[in-house]
C-alpha cells in the first residue's frame, strides 16, 4: 500500500448507464476536484490497458456487477477490491456472491437495512461495510419555488404503475395534466430538466404489486435508492412518496419523521395525499418544501464524496496497520 493518498479507480461494464453516470462518473468527478486522484472507466478499457491501471492505482470500486476475472487479478496484485452493490442481489440463493467474497475486500451499501441484508445473507463483516447513499448525490443546486400545482408525475418503476379509471378520474375532476418520463436520465443537466418539467412528483406502488415476484418487492421496498426523490426535494417540488427505506432513511437523517411527509402505499392513499396536498395552505405548502429542501441539502455530491474519502482513510490506516504487523512479524 502506498505511503500517500490512495488513487482510486471505478469500474463499470458499460459507459453511458444511469448507474455508472452516478455512482462512477460523478463521484469520481467529484473526488478529482478534492484532490483525490480517480477515475472512471470501463472493463473492456481496463483489459487492454491493464499494466498501466495496475501501476497506477490502489483502490478498485466495481459498479453494479463484478467482473471475478478482474477482480481476481487485482487481489493477486495486492490492489483493494470494493464492490459497489446497490442493484447486486442474489436473493434466493447467493451462488456468485460466495465467488465474489473471495476477491473483494470492502461492500458499499445504500441503507442500513442493506448493509443488514449484506451481513445476515452473506456473512459480510460489519466493518467491511460502508454505508454511502450515493444514488442521493446527482443533483444540482437548483431552487425553484412552486407558484402552483398543475401537473402530477409519477416516477418509478413501469411495472409499478397502472393508470386506473378512478386515478384518472381524479386528475380530470381536478384539471390536473399527467406526465410520465419515459426512461431514467443520463446525466446532470437531463435529470433537472425532467424535474422541471413537473410541478409535483408522486412515486407510486400500485394495487398489483403484491401479485409480482417476492424478490423484485423486497428489491423496491428495500434498497431502491432516493436519487429521484432529491431532485424534486432540491428544487422545491411538493412530493408523494412510495414508502421505500432509502425515503425514510433520508427523511429521518434530517431530523424529520415520516409523519411529516406524504407517504402513499396504494391507490387508495395516493388518491387522498392528492387531495391533501391540493387543498395545504401556502403556509402547509411552504412547511414541506422547507423540510424537503433541508432532506436534499445533506445528501449534495460534496458530502457523498466526503463518505467515499472517510472510507479509504479506513482503508488507508488498516491496511498501514497490516504492512506494520507483517514487518514485525
């Protein structure tokens, strides 16, 4: 391990993904600027450059699903290997994570109930486990005060959301326009154009989601992570939210309760936090923006970076600590 800062390499298996973009990219990015040397790059990249990544580098975050092949490679070069696993669940049987142990040495989680989930389901010891919500970090510093309450978004997963007679019938009744992004954006500058193009964001579970697998519910419920409930947030957009734990998380990391926001499970209950949220006051209204915004200003791409420098200082002095002991040895 070198004797200075550690440099540090994400790698991904595609280049223009919505999870590279922020969890690689933007980090990165972000790093570069507080005087971190990183980078951000593909496999196929890394295959045919390898030499010089080796020589280069120290730490290697893997996004999304490890290459075993690189990352072996890596270990018997004495490089640490970390696996980014938002989106990385084996849930029934866990057949690639007992290969995955034997090469990575350090997980990122999104919430504490995944970092529970890594260490009951897998055997990951808590302290190889870094909880850093980075999906919250894609955000610009945007404010926009909301004038009035035109349009309903609901974002989330397609297989989520069904447009029923009696949602409808709500939107109409109450001269609301329906909108609904058709894909993830891509970048910064794509993701607050498409909040802005919204006056209030509902993220929304429907009546059928319970007659899907187990697997993709404790995936949504559990470990879907809050980027796109932060951008409204930021910007000053009224929101609806699916109970998800990276919402509440986040919430209560600001000192709120899950009270004190709108929370809809069904239909049902987003039909009547429509209504509730149409008829607020300015002062109600100005209440939870004010308590969103507070949300969003923790989780800026500054302070995710600042996790990221917090876990390879660990990193940094456990692995000094373990050169020493060899030394002694």
């Amino acid at each position: 391990m070198k004797k200075n800062k550690l440099k540090v390499l994400f790698l991904s298996k595609h280049s223009r993904i919505g999870s590279n973009i922020i969890r690689g990219k933007t980090v990165a990015k972000q790093l570069s600027l507080m005087g971190l040397v990183t980078s951000n790059i593909t496999y196929k990249i890394f295959k045919i450059l390898r030499a010089y990544y080796l020589h280069k580098y120290d730490v290697f975050v893997f996004i999304k699903r490890i290459d075993l092949e690189l990352a072996k490679l890596l270990k018997e070069n004495g490089k640490v290997v970390v696996i980014d696993t938002v989106d990385n669940y084996e849930f029934e049987s866990g057949p690639l994570w007992s290969e995955e142990n034997t090469y990575v040495d350090y997980y990122i989680a999104n919430t504490k109930v995944h970092k529970e989930f890594l260490h009951k389901q897998f055997s990951i010891p808590n302290e190889n486990i870094f909880i850093i919500e980075h999906h919250h970090s894609n955000l610009f510093n945007v404010t926009k005060e909301v004038k009035s309450i035109k349009t309903i978004g609901f974002i989330g997963e397609k297989q989520q959301f069904k447009k029923s007679d009696k949602l409808i019938s709500l939107l109409q009744k109450r001269k609301l326009d329906f909108y609904m992004p058709e894909k993830s954006p891509t970048t910064n500058e794509d993701a607050v154009a498409e909040t802005l193009k919204l006056d209030c964001f509902i993220l929304n579970l429907n009546k059928d989601l319970d007659k899907t697998q187990n697997n993709l519910i404790e995936y949504m419920i559990k470990f879907k992570p809050a980027q796109k409930i932060l951008l409204p947030f930021s910007i000053g957009i009224p929101t609806i939210l699916t109970p998800y734990v990276s919402y509440i998380e986040a919430i209560e990391s600001a000192g709120y309760s899950k009270e004190e926001f709108l929370f809809a499970s069904n239909e049902d209950e987003l039909i009547a936090k429509i209504d509730k949220l149409l008829n607020f006051d300015p002062e109600e209204l100005k209440s939870l923006i004010k308590k969103q915004k507070k949300v969003a200003s923790l989780f800026k791409i500054e302070n995710i970076a600042k996790k990221y420098i917090k876990m390879l200082d660990t990193i940094y002095i456990r692995y000094s600590n373990k050169e020493l002991l060899e030394m002694n040895l």
